[in-house]
C-alpha cells in the first residue's frame, strides 16, 4: 500500500479542517483575521471604502475657477485617519486614452502636463478630495474620474465637466470645403476657440442653429445641423437633426469646422473712429485704444454671453467682416438673432472695427 509524503498529509489535514463560514475576498472589502485561542482562525468581511462624487456635472466657463466634488469614507467608519493614494484622471473624449491629472498621498500632490500647477485637492474636511481647477481653458471639458487606493482596495467616481460656450461654423478667407482636421483644429484655435464636440453640435442644434455646409468635429467625425429641412440639405422628407458623414480621413478629406468659444474675460465693443478703416488702420486702431483686433470666438462669445448688439460691420481679426444682432429688426440682417458675416473682402475695403480688451 502506498505511502502518502508526510507534506501531502498536512496539505489535507489544513484543507479538511478550514472552518465552512471562512469567506474570500471579493476585491472590495478589507480582510480580517481572528486567531482563537486553541489556534484556529476565522476569518470575517471589514470595512468597505467608498468613493461617490455629489453631482453627474459640473459646468463651467472659460477662464473661470471650478470645483470637481469627490468624496470617500468607509463603512463602516474607521477609527483614525489612513494613509491613501488619491488620483484624478481625464478623458478628454469616450474614446480618448486616460491622462493623468492629479496624484497625492497625504499632503504631497503632484499635478501633470497641461494641468501643472493649475489643479489642487479642496481637503476642507476629512474625505473630501474634491479637484479644483483653475483657469479653466477650453480644452478642460471631459469626464474626470476620482479614485481612491488603500491597500489593495480601488474605488472611483465619475463627473463630467461642461463648458458653457457657442458653437459656430468657420471656413477660412481661402475658400469653403479647404481644410484638413488638423488645419480645422488650427482655425479654431486661431480664433480663440476649440473645435467643437458632438455632443455641442447637438445642444447648439436644439438651441436652433441650422447650418447647411459639413464640418468637422473633435472626434474627426463631419456633421452638420438642420432645424428647416430643405432638399439641398439632405432633403425635403428628412426629419430635423444633425446631418452625418461619419468619420472622414484626416489627412486627405477637406471640409470647414464647427468652432466653440466660451464665455471671455473683458469686453467686445464696435471701435468709435472719425472714420471708416481698411484692414490694416483697424489693426492698428484697437492697439492705439489699448486693445486689440477681436477675433470671431470674441464677437459670438459676447453676442452668446453679453448680449453684444450691433448693426454696424466691421473688421476681425481673421481679416472677415462681421456684426452681432441681439434683437433683430429691420436693415440688419435676417429675422432670426445671430453674428452677420460678409465673408472676407479686400483689406483695402472701408469698415468699422469690432476691438477685444482683456481688461
């Protein structure tokens, strides 16, 4: 008869023996150990960590401060502070990959590339480590994800940050239909604002605006938007929506873009001159009041945020002429509220000026 190896039997004797109420770890709850007496150990569910953010979204705007909330606590309660890991990270996009914000364990925080120095933990009370950002820019709206690491525990919330702006479609003074995504992406940048994402196109649709010429938008994706459908539009028997090409070749298709801008610091305001300005003497004359020429995210984001109204034309930066209309009536443009446009004549044209200050 064989003989079983003495370390065998022990291996048997230990799993015969385990007492049936043991549990195992399911990943989210902290393991203890109670060693009786006599030797035997029962083992028994902790205390779980949980992280919750009080809100789905926050918005914000350009320039301004904002309180991402997050919160952690145990149940139930611990007695004395722990020693956690706490990061922030951000999804620009649902399919973007995941950059990091922010780390800290304790006292010591470290933030990361375009957020350096500009985000830190609230901290007002135990468990609250809630990311304020500050100079909020443009390119800050996402889904923020806050997680926590005692141990070998994990737990995490989301929030969204929204930036409340105004979408608006551009094509460049060199023609429509001429721009690759990355030149969209540098058009909107040149204008003090951000190509903008469908899920803007979409709010900035329900809000009215029709628009009748492709775009790109942030994901590489073409829409375009239609409240009056008409049979250049895709068609008379079409409902109301936003109009889809689907993603396009970035390098090798050519369209115009959706920019958005969001609210500003400072003011727009038409230029009071003697008289009228070519291209170059309305450069020169924001300077000389101690602005600057605006440019086209500055004229909608006070036309948006300001309620800039205005029947006058003028120059922008991009060398267009543009006026914003609140109220609209008669000589000024169509019946609907909205920033005129004149395209892009000569720069040796006469017009007003359309000037930005910081201040």
């Amino acid at each position: 008869m064989a003989v079983l190896h003495p370390l065998l039997l022990i291996l048997m004797n230990a799993l015969l023996t385990r007492p049936a109420e043991i549990k195992f770890s399911n990943g989210f709850f902290y393991q203890d150990i109670l060693r009786e007496n006599n030797g035997d150990v029962h083992w028994f569910t902790g205390v779980k960590l949980k992280v919750a953010s009080e809100v789905h979204s926050v918005f914000a705007m350009s320039g301004s401060n904002v309180t991402l909330p997050c919160w952690y606590w145990y149940e139930p309660p611990v007695s004395g502070p722990r020693q956690v890991r706490v990061k922030w990270s951000w999804f620009p996009s649902p399919e973007a990959q995941e950059s990091d914000v922010l780390v800290a364990i304790g006292d010591r925080q470290r933030s990361f590339r375009d957020f350096k120095d500009r985000v830190f933990l609230q901290q007002e009370a135990p468990g609250d480590i809630s990311l304020i950002i500050t100079h909020v820019n443009l390119n800050d709206s996402g889904q923020y994800r806050c997680e926590v690491i005692d141990g070998l525990e994990d737990e995490s919330s989301t929030v969204d940050l929204e930036l409340r702006g105004v979408v608006y479609p551009y094509q460049p003074p060199f023609g429509h239909y001429r721009l690759t995504f990355t030149e969209a992406q540098k058009a909107c940048e040149g204008q003090d604002s951000t190509v903008a994402t469908f899920k803007q196109l979409v709010s900035a649709w329900q809000e009215g605006l029709d628009w009748c010429n492709a775009g790109w938008l942030a994901d590489g994706t073409v829409h375009y938007p239609i409240t009056q459908p008409r049979q250049a539009c895709g068609g008379l028997n079409l409902n109301p929506g936003i109009r889809s090409y689907g993603s396009r070749h970035r390098r090798l298709n050519h369209y115009d873009v959706f920019c958005f801008s969001s609210f500003l610091r400072g003011k727009v305001y038409y230029l009071q001159h003697p008289q009228k300005l070519n291209f170059t003497e309305a450069v020169q004359a924001c300077i000389e009041d101690g602005a600057s020429i605006a440019k086209v995210g500055h004229l909608y984001a006070a036309w948006k945020f300001m309620r800039l109204d205005r029947c006058d034309a003028g120059w922008l930066a991009d060398g267009s002429i543009r006026y914003p209309i609140t109220n609209p009536r008669a000589n000024c443009g169509p019946t609907e509220p909205g920033v005129r446009s004149f395209g892009f004549p000569s720069s040796r044209q006469k017009h007003g000026v359309y000037c930005y200050s910081a201040r």
